[in-house]
C-alpha cells in the first residue's frame, strides 16, 4: 500500500485521478485513430499511458466504460468544432453551410472515433451511454438555435420557429451530413477523394434549399 504523499504503483507520477483519467482516454483515442478501430485492449491502453497494466481499472471497470468515455469526448469535441464555426458569421444561412462542411471534415478525420460515437454495439449491443446521447442532444440544440434565428431573421421560413418544425428542420440536416459521413468512411460515396469537400459543400447547399421551400408541410 502507498503512503499519502507518494506515487501508487497503479499510477505514473502526474497521472492522478482526473489526470489519470484524461490519460487513459486520450491514449485510447491514439490508439483508435492508429488503427482505425477499437480492437485493442486496456492494457495496451495503460501501456500507451505510461502506468500500470491494473491502473485503467481504477476508472473503467469495462473497456466498454473507456468507450463510452471516448464517445462523450468526441461528442465534446465535434460540438465545441461547430460552435467556432458557427459564431464566425452572424449569417444564419452560413453558419449552417460552415457547420454542416466543418461536421463532415472532423468525421472523416476521425473516422473511428466518429462510428463510436454513433455506433453504440461497437462495445455493446445494449450500451447507450448517456452523457454521448446528451451531448448530442445539446449539439441539435445549437444547430436548433441558428436555426431559429435564422426564421426570425427571414433567411429561413417562418414555420421554422415552431418547435415540431424546427426538430424536423435539424434532423434533416444531420441526417444529410451524417449519413455522407459514414457512407464517405466506409468508401462508399462513390466520389473521389479531392472531390468529397466539393460534394460536401454541395450537398449542404441543397439541405439549406430544401429548408427555404416553403410547402403544405413547413405551413402546419
């Protein structure tokens, strides 16, 4: 047993609970981006770490717990991505082509790390874990935000400030740019690969074309 004022043996100096934690999820990213996918184990993740083969256990009692951990990180990342670019323009149609080209570019950067986060059988078959799903409720929420204010401001129908409208507005952007995410990771766009920003940006333009039709639907 280690004295108060020493280093456990489970522990690399420094590496002390938050420290410790925040250590072992940025070494299991490292891995992940390395290889690609999640197949590594937790003590190849404390070995990454620079601690003891036991040390992960001190905060993950699963790997799916580490995992879990990873995904609420990237939900945090991609958020905080979206908000710069979004406050980079007070244009609200702007904001939504920027933020939809800036969510395509981080998933297909972070490829593994992005099917985590939306992948939950990738550990699990039963594992939601919460903190990811709130995370990404609130990154809706802001995409939500501009989109509201952008009806108030005229540039998108005035339907839009209606709360069953707007919900609807939101998952049809993220369906758009999610499902080009994945379908661009898994190689299956069908566009070259210097040509994926083009059709990206292409296929923002026609998600925020659709959004300013007005039709029977956007009028209820």
């Amino acid at each position: 047993m280690s004295k108060a004022g020493t280093t456990s043996n489970n522990e690399a100096p420094g590496n002390r609970s938050g420290d410790l934690r925040s250590a072992l999820i940025a070494a299991a990213l490292e891995l992940a981006a390395e290889g690609r996918d999640w197949n590594f184990s937790l003590r190849e993740v404390a070995r990454r770490a620079g601690v003891s083969h036991n040390a992960p256990y001190n905060h993950f009692v699963h790997k799916r717990d580490l995992m879990g951990a990873a995904a609420l990180v990237g939900h945090e990342v991609l958020r905080n991505k979206l908000k710069a670019v979004g406050a980079r323009t007070k244009d609200p149609r702007t904001a939504i082509f920027r933020m939809g080209c800036e969510y395509v570019k981080f998933g297909i950067q972070n490829a593994a790390l992005y099917q985590l986060m939306f992948t939950a059988s990738l550990s699990d078959p039963d594992w939601q874990p919460e903190g990811a799903v709130a995370a990404n409720v609130e990154t809706r929420g802001m995409v939500e935000e501009v989109l509201r204010t952008g009806a108030v401001k005229g540039v998108f129908p005035s339907a839009l400030t209606r709360k069953s409208n707007l919900e609807a507005a939101s998952l049809f952007a993220w369906s758009a740019v999610h499902g080009l995410t994945m379908l661009a990771i898994n190689g299956l766009t069908n566009v070259e690969e210097g040509s994926l920003d083009r059709a990206t940006e292409k296929l923002m333009a026609m998600v925020l074309d659709g959004m300013g039709q007005k039709n029977e639907l956007s009028e209820r």
